[in-house]
C-alpha cells in the first residue's frame, strides 16, 4: 500500500459526475482563441472574424458527428442547464397554442424538474413518471401517459446521481409513434455512450462541455430540422444560432467543446472498456466482499464510471470525512443545508435510513487502477472503522431489527 | 463542509468507542435520534453508588459532528455527578466544537444523550 501512495497524487479525483478535468489537448486547441485568433465569430467584413466562424463550424461539425445530427442542428449555449431550459421552456412556449402537456421523470435533473415547475406556474400540466426499483422507466407507464395534449417528453440518458442509462432508443421509437416531441438530457452521456438521434429519434439533446473533458461555461442543444422543431428563444438579440440563441459566441469554448468531441469519438470505445474494467473490479471489490453494502440502480443497464452505494449503517458525511483522500459526492444532500436524502434514491424506494449512507464514486478517463486499488483498501478500512463506531451495527448484530424500535424522531 | 479542527480531532482520535452491559444495574443507556434523520447516538454510563459517573462509552452513527459531539461529552461527564452531567448545555458543546448553525442539532442529541442515559440509570435503580 505504501508502494502505491508513493505513486498517486492527493486527493484521488473520483467526482466525474460534478465536473471532468479538462484534456490537454482540449486546451491546446483552445489557447489561440483567447490571445492571436480573438476575432468576433460574427464579424463578416474582414478575415479574423472570418477565421473564428471558420472555427466555430468546425466544432459545430465535430459535435454533430458525435450524435449523428448534421452540424446545421446544433445550437451552442453555456452549459447543459441552459440547453435544457431552452429545450423544455422553448417547445413549451412555441407550441403552448397547441398542446400543453410535458411528461418527464421523478429523478431527472433538478434543472429539468425546476423548468417544469415553472411551466406549471405558468399553467402547463407536467406528469412526473415514477421509475422502477432498478432507477429504469417503464416504458408502459409512458404509454398510458401520453395523451392528446401531450407536447413533449423528456428523460435523461444518464442519471448523474446513480449512472443508470435510461432505454432512450425504445422511448425514441414511443415518441415518434404518437407525435411526441422527445427531448433528452444527455449531458452524463456524451462522449461516453454511443448517441444517434437518427436510430434513437431524437428531436432534441442537451450536450455539456465539462462533463465530457471539454471547457466549463459551453454546451449545445441539438434541434431537429426534419422534421423542424421550433422554439421560442430565452435569450433574445443579434439573431445569432439560427435566432434560438442570441449573443457573441465564445470561440475558444466552443472551439474546446469541439475538440472534446473529437476525442471522444476517438477514443470512446477504449475509454469504455478501461472504466469498465477498473469498474467492475471496485464493485466486485466493494459490493460483493463487503457485508450490507448496496448498489444503488440497475448493475446492467449502466455507465460503469457511475457508481452509488449505499454502506448501511455508517451516514454518508462521516464516511466522505474517513476518506477524505477521495474526493466523492454523497448520495444525500446533508453536505448542504438541507438534511434531506437524495430525491433520485428516494424515487427508487431507497428507505431514508439507507439513502444516508450513500456515496457516489465517479470514474473517468484519467482514472488508474491504482487509484482503484488504493481507494478499494481506503474503503474497506473505512467501513470496518466507522461500523465498530455504530449503534446501528452492533444492534443489526445482536439481531435487533432496526424497524422494531420507537426512534425519537427529530 | 469545512470543520473545524476540534471536530476533526475527535473525529480522528474518538474517546471512549464502545459498549458496556446494558443490562448491567450501575449502566445507564442512552439511544437518542433516528436512522432516517441521519444521526443515532448510543451513550452509556457507569455510576457509583454515590451518583458518580465513573466511565462513558459511545457509539454513534451520524456526521463528524455528530461523532465528536459524543466523543467529546464522554470526556465531560467522566467524574461528573449525575446533577452536574445533566447541567451540560448543547450550547457548550456548540462553542467548544465551533459546531455551524446547520450542525446545532447534533449538541441537542449529545445533551439528549445525556438525560437519557441518567434517566434510565434511575429507572433502573429506582
């Protein structure tokens, strides 16, 4: 263990889910942006503007590619929040005349859940669709809900709490049967799992720059053109993005973005097979050694560089402090202010007891194996000292079931 | 979350983990909180017969403040009689710990701890 130490570098990054580290090569391609190529994208009237533009599509190109869209469909904004936003409150303003349902999922994004809200403020009808213990949607429960009024449906590719890869191409095919509009979050999925808006119909896609080793502040919305899907923009102005979204572009962002989605296609496949296997030892490691300890989510239908688990009887936040050399995420929101668990696991039926004691751990391209192998025997030492530690523990071993107690609820 | 140094020690270099026989007639057993709300706290408390608390135990499942508010009332009531044990204030507990707002509840439980250890030893003995 301390041969390893030596070698790893403090604190191990295991949180791909909040951010990635940009790639260097993202950032060489970048660099002339900010200092020699700085001319306005937009300008048409001399040759450094014209040199950005020519830049900007190229990345427009290479985004498309990655999704099977053509480049004149995507729509560059700042990030996964705003492509979503413009997505959901966009089609719903544009089309509010004609239909005025949306259906999405309990455990979507809280920036797809909150745009909602606010549709329904406005008078839109939003359904929440439950998910099934394994985090997946029933694709039944789809069809009942759909009806004439129904606009659009939106569910995510990846779930960013619990990794799971919702049957986007089965929804795709639902949706185009009974003239739904489908939007998809795939801001987890990008650059990670294969994307085809052709295969999967998809009429639009929210992409974001950091969560696939480009820039932060960039993303992009692909937007159907055939059939068209209109929008009503949230950012007016100059017209720029085809008049969906307004203002300069940022150049060396999007030109980042690009080159992330270059290297994505590249690399997509080896990226998948290195996370999996480093994935699939932590699990069988973690999960199938250690006693009362449980993935959250379905184990098939899943990114492997997403995993949630829950280590009954130790709460989460004493656990992120025993391995303060990992930085993770816990399941639960008790970092914050509020003590609520996590609405994604309790949408699965995960009992508030056990969403206290989960942890996300995130793996990406930059991960090693010996990072895996260190934060496995972190882990394990982790557990053994915080469950000495428990109440809950020594009851559960003493055979007292835990639910028979009158607990002083506060 | 930040915590401070304190919290961190007792975190690090928790004072008196363990158990004691509850069924013993000088232990007294506190088990305050609840699993769903994230933090269960389990006191225990040896007493003389002249209401002296001679030893302290705990377990507790919850944050780092919650762990170091425990750890850190073992350390307190050792030698205390029960009438100064139950004089413990969670508003100690919040200034020695340097506890944020959204932690105060966890000096609650440690002082619920306490009286809930006391009154059982009472039960017990009465």
């Amino acid at each position: 263990m301390d041969d390893i130490k030596i070698k790893l570098k403090f604190p191990i990054y295991m949180d791909y889910q909040a951010t990635t580290p940009m790639d260097p090569r993202v950032l060489d391609a970048m660099l002339p942006y900010f200092t020699e190529k700085f001319g306005n994208p937009h300008s048409r009237s001399h040759s450094m503007g014209w040199e950005s533009g020519e830049a900007i599509e190229i990345a427009r190109k290479q985004v498309a590619g990655l999704i099977g869209a053509n480049s004149k469909e995507i729509i560059f904004t700042s990030g996964a929040t705003e492509s979503n936003n413009l997505a959901i409150k966009g089609a719903a303003q544009f089309y509010k005349d004609q239909k005025n349902h949306i259906i999405t999922v309990k455990t979507e994004h809280k920036c797809i859940l909150d745009a909602c809200r606010h549709l329904e403020q406005l008078g839109f009808e939003v359904t929440y669709l439950p998910v099934n213990e394994d985090g997946l949607l029933d694709l039944n429960l789809l069809k009942l809900a759909i009806k004439n009024e129904t606009l659009m449906v939106s569910v995510m590719a990846v779930n960013n709490e619990i990794g799971v890869i919702q049957p986007i191409k089965e929804i795709g095919s639902i949706c185009k049967e009974r003239g739904v509009l489908f939007h998809t979050d795939a801001a987890q999925a990008f650059g990670k799992i294969p994307l085809d808006v052709e295969e999967m119909n998809i009429d639009m896609l929210s992409i974001s720059g950091h969560k696939a080793y480009g820039p932060k502040g960039i993303g992009a919305l692909y937007v159907r053109r055939k059939p068209r899907v209109r929008l009503e923009p949230l950012i007016n102005g100059g017209g720029q993005e085809r008049g969906f979204r307004s203002g300069t572009l940022p150049t060396p962002l999007v030109v980042g973005l690009g080159e992330a989605a270059k290297i994505a296609a590249e690399s997509m496949k080896e990226d998948y097979q290195i996370i999996k296997k480093l994935s699939d030892k932590f699990c069988t490691r973690i999960l199938d050694s250690i006693p009362d300890v449980y993935l959250n989510g379905s184990r098939d239908m899943r990114w492997p560089g997403c995993i949630n688990i829950s280590f009954a009887y130790i709460e989460g936040e004493s656990m992120i402090l025993a391995i303060k050399e990992l930085a993770v995420s816990s399941g639960s929101a008790c970092t914050s202010a509020s003590l609520e668990p996590s609405y994604v696991l309790r949408a699965l039926g995960v009992e508030e007891e056990l969403a206290h004691t989960s942890i996300r751990f995130g793996f990406g391209r930059f991960t090693t194996e010996e990072e895996i192998d260190y934060t496995i025997s972190v882990l394990e030492g982790a557990v053994q000292k915080l469950r000495d530690m428990s109440p809950l523990w020594e009851m559960a071993q003493e055979g007292i079931d835990l639910k028979s107690i009158k607990w002083s609820d506060h | 979350m930040a915590y401070s140094e304190k919290v961190i020690n007792h975190y690090e270099n928790p004072r008196n983990v363990g158990s004691m026989d509850k069924n013993s007639k000088d232990v007294g057993t506190g088990l305050v909180g609840a699993p769903s709300c994230g933090d269960v706290m389990k006191l225990q408390l040896k007493i003389s017969k002249d209401g002296v608390i001679e030893d302290a135990k705990f377990k507790t499942f919850g944050c780092g403040s919650a762990i170091a508010s425990s750890s850190l009332i073992t350390e307190w009531v050792k030698g205390k009689t029960l009438d100064e044990a139950q004089k413990i204030k969670n508003i100690d507990i919040v200034e020695h710990l340097s506890l944020p707002p959204v932690k105060i509840h966890c000096s609650v439980l440690a002082e619920d701890a306490i009286k809930s250890a006391i009154s059982d030893y009472k039960k017990k003995n009465s």
